[in-house]
C-alpha cells in the first residue's frame, strides 16, 4: 500500500509493562523479579519529568503483590498514582472473558477499582491487552462502572470490522468505544540508530493507513515483564525531528480514547463477541485445557453465587454476621486463577500447581462458610425435636426435587415431617448404629455450653448415622424449612437390583444400548432421540494451548464396544443404571499412525433419573491411561443446524455452527483456523420447531456442533498434551505459542477424572427463560444442615449455642413472580447494611417484565449499577409497600441485560 506523504500521522505512545503474575514461572519468581522493576519505574517517573506516565498494567494485584514486601513504597506509589504518572485499574487481574461467569467479572472490576481508589486514582478504559477472546457482554459489564470505553487486542477480524476505531454494543444496549489493540508491544523492537527509527516508521506509516480511520495509531512500549524504558523521551524527541508528518508524544490511554471520540468523526457500531483468530491467536480450545483444574475453578464460581452468598445473605437477614471480607478473600483468590494465562493454565505444572491450591483454598473456605451460617441458624432454632435439621432452597421460587442427605436418626425406622405435619416420602439407603466410643465421647462434652443435661441425655436417645432420600415437596423461595424426624414403625423399601437396560420414571424413559449410547424418551411428550452418550476419541497432536488435528488422524467411537450393566437401582425416589464401557485406544500419536490400540480407558457411566424431574443425570469416572488425545461425548440430536444456543454471561447468545473462512484460512493469513470450538457457562442446545436437545454441565465449558447436517453436539471432557508450546501445528502454524519444547506432565492427565452433566430433551421449540433456570437449578442443589445438640463435639468443631433460640421454624426472605428473569446471585452490600440483589433476562431476542415479592421491612429499593453506587436511571423501576413486605416491579428487562437491585 502507498504512504500518503502529506499526511500528518499521530503517535500516542503508551509506556507499560504487561506483567503476568504467573505463567511458565511462578508467582513468587514474578513477585521477586517486580521487586527490581516496579522500583525502577518508579525512580524513573520521580526524577525524569519528561517521563510523563506509565500504564503498569491495569491490574492491582500486581501491586499489592509488591507492597507485600516493600510496604515502604506505599506513599510513594499513591503520589505517583495522584499525580496522574502512574496508571493503576481498573482490573484486579488481567482476566479472561470466555469461560469465567459474569460474577466473577463484575467481582474482578470492583475489587480493581475499590483498590485503586485507596491509591488516588484509576483508568477509566477496560484495557484487555490478551485475554484470548472478548465477550459479547464485556460493553455491559464495562458501562456498570461507568467505563464507557475499552481497547483489546486478541479475537478481531474482517467480518467483526476492518478498522480500529468504533462504538461495541452489548446484547442490551450498552456501549463502549473502542480502539483496537492490534500489538501491546508494537513500538518495542527498534533502537535509537536512525535506521531503525526509520525502518519502524514505514512499517507505522503503513498500519496506520491500513488500520486507522483517524490517522492514529497508539504505540505501546513495553511487552511481557519488560522493565521500563529509560531514555524513551529522547527517542520520541528524535522521532519527532526525523519525521515532522509524525507526531509522537507519551499520553495516557484515557486521554487517546476521549481525543479520538470526540474528533467529529462518525463511527460505525459493532456488535457481538470477538474470537477471530485473523490477527491474534484465540486459543479457543483452550477451554478444555487442563479439565481437572478448569472442573474445579467452574465448580466453585457456580457455589460462591448459587449457594454461599445466597445462605451467608439468609443468615445475615436473620441477624448473623455477613463476613465480607471472607467473600473479598474468595473472590480475589478467584480473581487471581480467573487470568487469561492462570485459567487458560498453559502454564508450568509448578504454576498450575498454585492454581489448584488456590481452588482448593476457595472451595474450603465457602463450604466452611456455609456450614457456618447453616449452623448457627439451625442453633438458634427452639428445639422441638431432638434430630430435627433444616434444607435451603437457595432459588427465588417454590422447588420440589430430592434431596440426599446424611443425617443422624433415633432409629432405623422414623419418618420426616414439617411443622404442619405433612409427612415427606423417604428412600432409606443405608443406616447404621454410632459406635459406643463416640456416644461416650459426645457425653464428656457435655457442661461446656451452660446445659448440663441437655434433653439428649435425659431422654438417653440412640443415635443412627443414616443416609436417606428425600422428596421435598414445595419448599418456599430463598429460605428454609425444620423438618423433623420421628420414630415409626416402617416397613422397609429396599432399592431394588436388577440386571436390565432400561431406567425410567414419570417423565422420561431411558434405555442403554448394547455399546453404551442411550435412547431417551420424554414420555409426557411422545418426544424420543437415539444416539446420546456416544464417547469419541481423537489424536491430539496440540498443546496447553491449542487442540490441534493431527496430519494423520484416526477417530474411534464407542459405538462399536459392548458394555457390562454393574447395577440398576430402583426405589421410589431415584432410578440409577451403572454400567462400564471399554475403549481401546492408542497410547500415543505414534500408535494412533500405527493403528496399535494397546490402552484401555474403562469409562463407568451412572444414569440418575429423580422423580417428577425431566432431566436425566450423568457421571463419569475413567482413569486415563493414554496421551495426546482428546475425548468427547457426542449427541445425536437429529436437529439440522446453522446456530447453536448456549449461555454467556447474564445470557443466550447464538453462534454458527459454520464459518466459511475456514475454507481459505492460511491462504488468507489466519494466525490460526477459524473453529466453532465454542465456551458456555453452564448449557449448549440445538433447537427447531420440532424440539430442543440441551446438554448442562458444570464441568468443562467447551462444545462444537459436528457431523454433515451440523445436528451432534460434541461436549468436550478432556484432553491429554504433554507439552506447553509446540510450532507448526496444522491447526496452527508459525511459532509455538507460550514456550516451546517446555515439559508439562500433568497436562498428560494421567489420573481419575470425573464428570458430570445433565440432558433435557423436550418437543416445544427452544425458550432463554426455562433453560436459564433449569440450568440454574441443576447448579443449585437443596442444602441442608442438622444443628443437633449432640454433634456439639469437637469432631464438628464446639461451638456455644445461642442463650435464647428464637429464629423461625421456616423462612422465606424474597420470591419471584414468574421466571423470565434469573437470580444471578443475592449477596449483602460491600459497603453498607443493604443487599444486592442481582437478574438478568436471559433472552436474546425479547424484553420482559420483572416483579418480586420482598418479606423484610424495608425503606428504600433502587436500582444501581454493579459498582453498587451509582444510581440506574432511564428503566421504568416501582417500590410499593405493603405492611412488612414490599414489591418490586421492573418493566422491560433488556435483552440479556442484569440489573442490580439495593435494598436498603
């Protein structure tokens, strides 16, 4: 392409470091090696005036890791930060977008902010210099603390917009300007020699014709963990003179972004998400890249919101400490994993490591947390029965489903019942008497708690550890309810055990192939679909980054094995089948070519079909033995398809299950093939006027629809790469990505891995609101808690049971008064006595209205952004009082927009 010589070019030069926190190192190196640079960038802007600012990365984290060990530095980094030298926020990590739940975004920007605000300042642009893909959702996200504008580099193409500079819309609305980032470190390779001064500003001179509809083009300095620049100003200075068309100067990405909008240019608006691999790698199926630690991360997200905030705001409503700070710890932990290299964990085994310790930290913590709070509602509770224990619905409308639960009973016949006597149906599943020695040492505790002969002892009870099902029938939204347990002669229902493929209850009938695949049947529908459950193995010849096809593949299917039925239990409550299925399978890639299939990978597959439910539960436990594989589970859906339907954050979002730019990709410069490897949050369907196949997981978040008339869902369990980076791929040539030749044995996956996910088929066509919250329940099981004085022993940790016990029986804190909108998550306040109370209409295509019953008095309602503090105008918002409740009425909830309720 010609230069236009008379053009004048403007340079905005950006000084940074983008700093990962972790990544083929560890954390401690990165914090070690900060300690040296982060000084020196400050040295630099203290005593070189023309060193006007420098970005340190966005992200707080990366200070506060700092100041763990020169907290000295404290005063001299809030100067700086003041003084608009040092640019800190708004990010507390640089996360990533794609697999990370909506909650967990909107907690990343508020602790970012909160943290930055305590040192002065904070960026006012969502710089996201390599997250692997932006989401559709980010404009929202970004606008709910007022940011309105944003810069990327990873995810843009052709078909998104061929320019930099334009206006992103998010599903609702909302928007940002955006300026694309094409290289963080696109004005770092050069030296002070005039030749290469010269040669790099051709190469400027050209992008900026090819890429700017402004004539600008912003310069980043910096890269991955460089330390600062030091005589930057000079080579601006000698810039400037050896090319007076040029104007380059060190500026701030705030005031590029706010010179650019308002220049008098009209600029076009692009909507939805960016993971084009054209111009920046993706790595989109980096999504199922170390599947027992992703398992974890998402296993976690969903309890944080489903269960511990919701029950911590159930305790607190009823006078309990809400422990904030515990939530800040959890969600920072999570912060840290959620980094586009830690949750993507191409990392090191030693990094990743970390990451694991830090799920299992979050994970400790929140059930601890739950257990808690369960424990002291359930103390606090008047004693009307010895064995008496509470379960949660922790959704905003009336449930009925099973719970499992292991309690202590007066026998090994008793019965269940509420307040109102209604008797729930049971399935005793095993029962066993408590060994003397730890009756006894449950006496000797006795005293400490100002009861010296509690009723237990008195009444001189058996104690039975028993673990049973339960049918709960219509419990009430956002509480709980005491059921009572109490001795009556049963005649015992034993589950049976039968030696047949077929389970089934009121709903739904399935029925095991003889090589594993499962036809599932909505009975209330006449509604039926072959071909479920099929397992496929492929070579793997990728990396921690990439799947990538091998130059000679072959795919095995289970469709030729023959399984072994285990078990079928059948009671009342719960129909189980258990059956084993072999795949042999090659080791390696060089077997695979050699069509030697020496390893076995034994699959044991459990079907759980509960009663009344419409949905049909699968676990898998394999051990793996191979490597350089990938291994899915395929559904037959028979539903033709150009879309498919799955969630993302705070809604659906509908993709193509074809791209025509893979016909041409290298030809046309992809930095990688365009692939319809997808992310979801919790659920994928298929959908026509015929019916709607939808899978649910909280496991891996990856799908791709396949097969020649695009209608099989393939929901990706794991793969197994021994290596970090590998170069030349097929599915993506030139270099390796992260470090090459770089070892990673734990991403073989050599070891017991399990999964879980659900299935729903139905004949009505696809619906947003009844997905989202079947899913929604799915993720939010009953919970349940049985406060017994006796278990105040030191095995359950001693804890003093409150003077006088007056918290009700049964509670219900607030109801939906339909299901268009879903619970996003119910949580006190950060920094007030109020809560939060978050929704989004999950549909795509149409607005709906919103209400709610309130049962807490209550003085004030509003509608805030997810700063929770600025006020929400613009949306037609209603408090009515009524005695002590109150109601909430919203009209017109946008397309996949969340709102967030403050009650005061």
């Amino acid at each position: 392409m010609s230069i236009n010589k008379e053009k004048k070019y403007n340079f905005p030069v950006i000084p940074h470091t983008h700093w990962d926190r972790e990544w083929y190192f560890t954390t401690s190196r990165s914090k070690i090696y900060s300690l040296n640079h982060f000084k020196e960038i400050f040295d630099v802007l203290e005593n070189n005036d023309n060193f006007k600012h420098f970005l340190l990365d966005a992200q707080l984290s990366i200070i506060d890791d700092y100041l763990e060990f020169h907290p000295y530095d404290e005063e001299r980094i809030k100067r700086l930060v003041s003084k608009g030298k040092l640019i800190i926020g708004p990010w507390y990590t640089q996360t990533d977008q794609m697999v990370i739940s909506g909650e967990s975004i909107i907690r990343n920007l508020y602790y970012g902010i909160e943290r930055a605000k305590y040192f002065g300042n904070y960026m006012k642009t969502g710089y996201m210099p390599d997250s692997f893909g932006q989401s559709a959702q980010m404009p929202q996200i970004l606008n709910g603390f007022d940011i309105n504008y944003n810069t990327f580099k990873r995810g843009l193409s052709d078909r998104h917009y061929p320019k930099n500079e334009f206006y992103w819309e998010a599903p609702d609305g909302s928007k940002v300007f955006n300026m694309y980032l094409d290289r963080y470190g696109n004005f770092v390779y050069f030296t002070s020699e005039e030749d290469s001064l010269n040669n790099l500003m051709e190469k400027l001179k050209e992008e900026t014709d090819r890429r700017s509809l402004v004539g600008t083009l912003t310069l980043y300095n910096g890269e991955d963990q460089r330390p600062i620049r030091k005589n930057l100003p000079e080579i601006i200075e000698k810039l400037n003179k050896l090319h007076p068309d040029s104007n380059f100067y060190i500026s701030t990405i705030d005031e590029v972004m706010k010179k650019t909008e308002n220049n008098g240019f009209h600029y076009d608006t692009v909507k939805g998400e960016m993971t084009a691999g054209q111009f920046s790698r993706v790595h989109k199926s980096i999504y199922s890249t170390r599947a027992d630690l992703k398992i974890k991360n998402n296993k976690n997200e969903n309890y944080i919101v489903n269960i511990a905030e919701p029950l911590n705001t159930i305790a607190y409503k009823l006078g309990f400490q809400y422990e904030n700070k515990v939530f800040e710890k959890v969600w920072k932990l999570m912060a840290e994993n959620a980094a586009h290299d830690s949750i993507g964990m191409c990392n090191s085994d030693k990094t990743n490591k970390s990451i694991e310790y830090r799920c299992d930290t979050v994970k400790s913590l929140t059930e601890n947390s739950v257990e808690l709070k369960m424990r002291e509602i359930g103390s606090s509770i008047p004693e009307k029965d010895i064995f008496q224990f509470q379960v949660y619905n922790l959704l905003p409308y009336e449930r009925s489903g099973i719970l499992k639960a292991e309690i202590f009973t007066p026998s090994i016949e008793f019965e269940i019942c509420d307040t109102d006597d209604n008797v729930y149906e049971i399935e005793i599943l095993k029962s066993e008497k408590l060994a003397e020695r730890i009756k006894n040492k449950m006496k000797s505790e006795v005293g400490f708690n100002t009861n010296d002969n509690p009723r237990w002892i008195k009444e001189n009870v058996e104690i039975y550890k028993t673990e049973v099902l339960i049918y709960i029938k219509n419990l009430h939204p956002m509480g709980y309810k005491t059921l009572f347990i109490r001795e009556k002669s049963l005649k015992i229902s034993k589950s049976s055990i039968e030696k047949n493929n077929v389970v089934e209850n009121e709903n739904l009938k399935v029925t095991v192939c003889e090589n594993g695949s499962i036809i599932i049947k909505n009975k209330k529908e006449n509604f039926e679909r072959k071909g479920f459950l099929i397992l496929e193995n492929s070579g793997d010849e990728g990396d921690t980054y990439d799947y990538s096809e091998p130059y000679k593949d072959r795919i095995i299917t289970s469709e030729n094995s023959t399984i072994e039925v285990l078990e079928i239990k059948n009671n009342s409550l719960l129909h189980e089948i258990k059956y084993s299925l072999k795949m042999n399978i090659p080791y390696n890639l060089k077997m695979r070519k050699k069509n030697e299939d020496e390893v076995i990978n034994e699959f044991f597959v459990t079907l759980s079909l509960e009663k009344e439910s419409f949905l049909l539960k699968v676990d898998i436990e394999v051990e793996n033995k191979a490597i350089e594989h990938r291994t899915r589970v395929l559904f037959k859906t028979e539903i033709e398809s150009k879309e498919s339907i799955a969630d993302q954050q705070f809604g659906i979002i509908k993709r193509p299950v074809y791209l025509p730019e893979v016909e041409n990709w290298r030809e046309n410069g992809w930095n990688e093939k365009p692939r319809t490897i997808e992310a979801m949050q919790s659920f994928v369907s298929l959908s026509d006027k015929c019916g709607t196949v939808s899978i649910m997981t909280d496991c891996v978040r990856e799908y791709q629809v396949i097969g020649e008339k695009y209608d099989t869902i393939a929901l990706t369990l794991f793969r197994s790469v021994p290596e970090m980076g590998k170069a030349d791929l097929q599915d993506r040539p030139g270099r390796a990505s992260g470090m090459a030749d770089y070892l990673t044995p734990d991403a073989r996956l050599l070891k017991k891995l399990n999964f879980n996910f659900a299935i729903f088929i139905s004949k009505n066509e696809f619906s947003a609101s009844d997905m989202a919250n079947l899913s929604k329940e799915y993720l939010t099981p009953f919970q349940y808690y049985q406060a017994a004085e006796f278990k105040n022993v030191d095995i359950f940790f001693l804890m003093n049971k409150p003077e006088i016990q007056s918290t009700p029986f049964s509670y219900s804190l607030f109801s939906f008064e339909n299901k268009d909108c879903v619970l996003s998550t119910v949580k006190k306040a950060e920094k007030e006595n109020s809560l939060i109370i978050r929704i989004y209409n999950p549909d795509d295509i149409k607005a709906t209205d919103f209400s709610m019953i309130y049962n807490e008095e209550t003085d004030k309602a509003d509608l805030v952004k997810f700063n929770e503090e600025t006020i929400m105008g613009g949306i037609d918002f209603s408090f009515e009082k009524s005695g002590e409740k109150s109601r909430i009425i919203i009209n017109e909830v946008k397309t996949c927009q969340a709102l967030t309720i403050r009650m005061k």
